[in-house]
C-alpha cells in the first residue's frame, strides 16, 4: 500500500519541479519494519494533500530504520525554493525593538498576558511589547517564561500549539501603538531527536536566514514555518552582540512592515516534555 502510495502521488508532483530527480522511486517494502512502513505512506500522503513536499529517493533514506517522527516532519516540510529567503545586509533605519531595556511582567501568560515594558518609543513616548495567547496555551514548565538578557522565553508543552498575539502598547494609556518597519527574531529553533520545534510567521514583509542554516523551511504562500532539525544545548544564544555561527544557523529574523500587532505560531511536535520558544527584537544579519 505504502508503494503505491509513493509510486502515484510523487509521479503526480515531480513533473513542475525541475530540481527534483525525475527518477523513479524504488522503497523495498519487503524489508521495511511496520512503523516505517506506515510512515512512509503518511508521508505520501502529507505530500499528496499539502504539496508542500516532493518524494524522492533521498529523502525517503532519511527516514532510517524506525521511521521517527522527527524525519516525517522534517520531510514534510522540506521545500524546493523560498520566494522570502534573502541574505541581504541590514537597514539601520528599522526601528529596534530591544528587550534587554525592558522589565517583564505577568509572565504566566494569563489574561494580561507577558509584559515587556519600554522595549522601544514613539514620539518620544515609550512603547510596551504585550505577549497574549489566542485560544489555548499548554506550558510544561511555567516558571521558565521570563525575560533572560536579551531574550524573552516562551515554554510549550510538548503535543501542544499555541498561537501568539504581539502588541505594541503606549506605556501611559496601554492603547496600541503603530511601530516602524522592525526586525523581529527567533533563535534556538533545534531539537534531539523529539520534541520537535516549529515557529511560524505571516504577514511580514521578508525573513532573513543565514547560509547553510540548519533549519526546514515551509510555505503555503500565507503562513511560513521554521522547523527544528537536530541540534544541541550550545545552539541557545546568550547576548546578541555575540552570536556564533552555530546560533545563527538556528535563527530566523523577520522584517514586519508599519504595525501595532502581529501573530506567532509556536508548535511541539512529538516528545513528553516542553520546549523553549526564545526571541528577540534583535537581527541575526545586523
């Protein structure tokens, strides 16, 4: 079943995507133990249905002897191009959003939500970054939600998604404020094995990653995620003056256009504990 799942949906998709082997693809299915088995034709199936991925020989090596969850991820969100992905340098002119000027407040993420107060101005007049979940939020580990440095963290509970509202909010009369064109950023999207790690964006105006990133990029020309591939505890950044190249490798910076607010997806896939979500309103390529 799994055989010609891949034999029909990849040979539908393979002819628009010439950087794609067109060679046939051969899975011994014989072989194959019966988790494997089943995850290569969901595989086939997530292909089929969100064409957001083309099966190829290559990809199926990946899967190894156990058929982990984290190379179905990684698969599925393996993509032929980014039509956002751009290395340019960085436009001093954005506005700068620094948490490290910041106090946080209610970090629980409960009904006021997380509170990063003074993080930029507007007319002289300091702005405060207000984090507010829509809907749901699991954490695994509460107490981890804080403002570290430069960074503000995030914990979700693993199996869980969370969806996340930003605000830019007047410290005086906590109105929401229009801010200038800013970078905004993610770091530390990595993982072992399980969880895995995914951020997703939209309404921005670029993202910026660095050569040889160590991430999976997905689109379906609305929403676009950045998913986790292995990584390890060194990835974590601590100053945003000082980033390695392995730090940046985990990273994506994102220019949002004129706004008071924007939404962030913040998704745990597989695994029994939680992950840390970390941020920034500083640039990778600056």
């Amino acid at each position: 079943l799994a055989q010609a799942c891949i034999q029909r949906f990849s040979s539908k998709r393979l002819g628009s995507l010439p950087r794609v082997s067109q060679r046939p693809i051969q899975v011994n299915t014989v072989s194959m133990s019966k988790s494997l088995m089943v995850s290569t034709l969901a595989a086939a199936l997530l292909t089929a249905v969100t064409g957001d991925t083309v099966l190829t020989a290559d990809m199926f090596s990946s899967l190894g002897s156990a058929g982990s969850a984290l190379s179905l991820v990684q698969l599925h969100s393996e993509v032929i191009g980014t039509r956002q992905r751009s290395n340019a340098t960085c436009d001093a002119s954005n506005l700068r959003i620094d948490l490290s000027r910041s106090t946080s407040e209610y970090t629980d993420l409960g009904d006021k939500g997380m509170h990063f107060r003074g993080v930029t101005e507007v007319d002289g007049k300091p702005v405060d970054l207000v984090v507010t979940p829509v809907g749901e939020y699991r954490p695994h580990t509460q107490k981890r939600n804080r403002l570290d440095g430069d960074f503000g963290i995030i914990n979700v509970h693993s199996n869980a998604k969370v969806e996340l509202k930003f605000s830019f909010r007047s410290q005086d009369t906590n109105d929401l404020v229009e801010v200038d064109p800013f970078y905004f950023s993610f770091h530390d999207i990595d993982a072992g094995k399980l969880p895995i790690e995914m951020v997703t964006v939209m309404n921005f105006t670029e993202y910026y990653v660095t050569p040889g990133h160590k991430m999976f990029i997905s689109s379906d020309g609305v929403k676009t995620s950045f998913t986790s591939a292995p990584g390890h505890s060194e990835d974590r950044p601590d100053s945003l003056s000082d980033l390695t190249k392995s730090e940046n490798g985990n990273a994506v910076t994102v220019l949002y256009p004129k706004t008071a607010h924007f939404r962030v997806f913040l998704d745990v896939i597989g695994g029994f504990t939680g992950r840390n979500f970390v941020f920034s309103g500083g640039s990778i390529i600056c």
